[in-house]
C-alpha cells in the first residue's frame, strides 16, 4: 500500500467522522450531507482499489495517479459550491418574503391598535 | 367616474435630511401615502415615528427593490387602484402626479412611466453626456429583445395600475427595478406601458442609489439580466 493510499484512508476516516459527528448534533441536515457524505466516500473507495482508477488515469493521459485524484475532487466540489449557491439564493428569496409579511403585518397591527 | 383609491409609495433608507420635506410636499395632494423604512441606520424611523406618518418598517435592508415590492404587496391587499413609487429625496415633483395618474384613470395604459427622454423639453441632472448615453443604449438593448421602446427605462417616478400592482406584488426584481420590470412587462405580459414627460429635480440630499462610479456595473448588470430573462420561457 502506498503512502498516498494510507493518506487517503485516514483523511477519509477523519472526514466521514466529522460529517457523522455533525449530523449527530443535528447542525447540518441529512438532505444536505448527501453531497458531503460523498466526497470521502468516493476517497476511500480509490484508496482502497486504485487498480480501476489508475488504469484509467493511465488511460486518461495523466503522468500522476495523484493529478488524476485531485481533479475529482475539484470536480465534486465545483458541484458543492454551485449546489450551495442555488440554496443560498433560494433562502435569499423566502427570507425576503418574510421580511416583507412580517413588516406589513407590524404595520396592520399597529393601525388596529392606534384606532 | 368614481375616483380611484391612490397609494403613493415612498421607499426611504437613510433620509433622515430629506423625508420629512418630501412627506409634507406629499400630503398636500390628499392621497393616501405609506414610507417604507428600509431598515435604515439613521434617524430615519424616528422622524417617521414621532411625526405620526404611516410607515411600514422592514426590520433589515432589502434594497430598492425588496422594498418597492412592500409596498405593492401592501397595495394589492388593502385594494388600491393606484400605486406610485415616489423617492423620499425630492428628485418627483409632486405637480406631475396628475399627469401621470391620468393615463391610468382615463385605461389608456396598466402601468405610467415619468420620463425625462420623451421629449426635449425636459432637460434634468440627468443628461449628463454619459448618463444619457447610458440609458439610451438600455432603452435599445429593451427594444431589440422584447421589440418595444421605453425611452427612459431607469425612471423611478412611476404609476402602476391594479393589474400591475397584482403582478408587482407578486414578483418584482430585487436589483435594478425598474429598468428589468419595464422590460418583463414589455416582453412577457399583455400590460400596456406609457411614457409622460416629467422633469426631475436634483436631489436634494443623500446619495443616490446608483453610485456613479457603480454605473458602469450596473449597466452591465442590467443588459446580462436582460439577456438571461429573454432565455426564459414566458411566466404566468
């Protein structure tokens, strides 16, 4: 075994647990962790059989097996971040609406106390 | 024609040197009014508070358009025939409501535009070379992809009718209002826009919320939203 393989292991292992220790402490929903959860899972599974991977880094044309790893994980996290940006703007969007019925409804029952 | 129930929308953030004029200017017409505070920083609410002026208070800042939208909601729900965005920092003469109430009274238009580009009579702060350059490339970037013209797309001094209140209440652009709802109700709905002359005066006090040096940007932002709304398919 490789000593990018025992790398990969641990970092998954450490990872995988803090997602599982923060889902146990319920500040990150299960919806959410999916795409997480994925990221050291898809990690260990390459350290543990780089065999098909390697062949098809080989393939690829990449001169590093590690070249060929870090692109996948740029890859999962460009889904991540644009997966996370179309939540935060569609949270924009409801908080908004609320700020709104919110402050009309202040206003509503400020008018029927001052009548 | 039984007169219509008009609601003249005052967006305010941070004018605590303007509001109180502007409120007084518009309570002589006799039309119903309401502020919205935009949660600003300054004195604002207190000046709203103390004076008794009916306001609605967003508990945190929402911008321009955030904020315009309250203030249509409130309209559609309390069953205004006439909403009319009017800024809090003295740049709408209020002798122009007439003139732009009208078109709707008399169903010659669903929403009234004050612009200062319909004819040349009306020479404000705003031609500055630039600036005019600016909004005429807008007003063309409009007309070639919805195929109608608005010759001042950015104007704020607007008069919505009940059908564009219903339509505003329920979806308004938060960034660059004004120019990108002109263009949606151009492009994707059947409600007719008119443009009357106005002349805007200078603004008295504040910033306006185009920083000049943001213009550029803007302009930019404006021309890619359009062009992103014209890739999307007609909405209900």
């Amino acid at each position: 075994m490789s000593k990018l393989q025992i790398i990969m292991i641990i970092a998954s292992f450490i990872f995988l647990l803090a997602i599982l220790f923060s889902l146990r402490k319920n500040s990150m929903s299960i919806k959410n962790s999916i795409a997480w959860l994925l990221l050291p899972i898809v990690l260990l599974l390459i350290a543990i059989f780089p065999t098909p991977i390697e062949t098809l880094s080989h393939f690829l044309g990449f001169e590093v097996l590690s070249n060929f790893i870090f692109l996948i994980i740029i890859g999962l996290l460009v889904i991540i971040c644009f997966y996370l940006t179309v939540t935060i703007s569609q949270l924009q969007t409801k908080i908004t609406k609320l700020i709104q019925e919110i402050a009309i409804l202040k206003k509503n029952d400020h008018d029927k106390k001052s009548k | 024609m039984p007169k219509s129930k008009v609601l003249i929308i005052i967006p305010a953030y941070n004018e605590q040197e303007s509001i109180k004029k502007t409120v007084t200017e518009v309570q002589k017409t006799g039309y119903d009014f309401v502020i919205i505070n935009d949660g600003s920083t300054d004195n604002t609410k207190r000046i709203l508070a103390d004076n008794n002026y009916p306001f609605i208070d967003l508990p945190f800042n929402l911008g321009i358009g955030g904020a315009m939208q309250t203030g249509y909601k409130y309209a559609h729900q309390n069953n205004y025939d006439i909403a009319i965005q009017f800024d809090a920092d003295g740049q709408h003469n209020k002798s122009y409501l007439k003139d732009i109430i009208n078109p709707i009274e008399n169903s010659k238009a669903n929403l009234v535009v004050g612009s200062c580009f319909i004819d040349k009579t009306t020479k404000t702060r705003r031609s500055s070379a630039i600036r005019t350059f600016g909004i005429k490339s807008l007003s063309n970037i409009i007309r070639i992809f919805s195929g109608k013209r608005i010759y001042d797309p950015t104007s704020g001094f607007r008069a919505a009718d009940k059908s564009t209140i219903a339509l505003f209440a329920n979806n308004y652009p938060l960034e660059y209002p004004e120019p990108i709802s002109n263009f949606e109700i151009l492009k994707f709905s059947n409600l007719k826009i008119k443009e009357v002359p106005v002349t805007m005066s200078k603004r008295e006090q504040g910033k306006s919320s185009i920083h000049s040096w943001k213009n550029f940007y803007a302009a930019f932002n404006v021309f890619l939203s359009i062009i992103i709304l014209s890739l999307r398919r007609k909405h209900e």
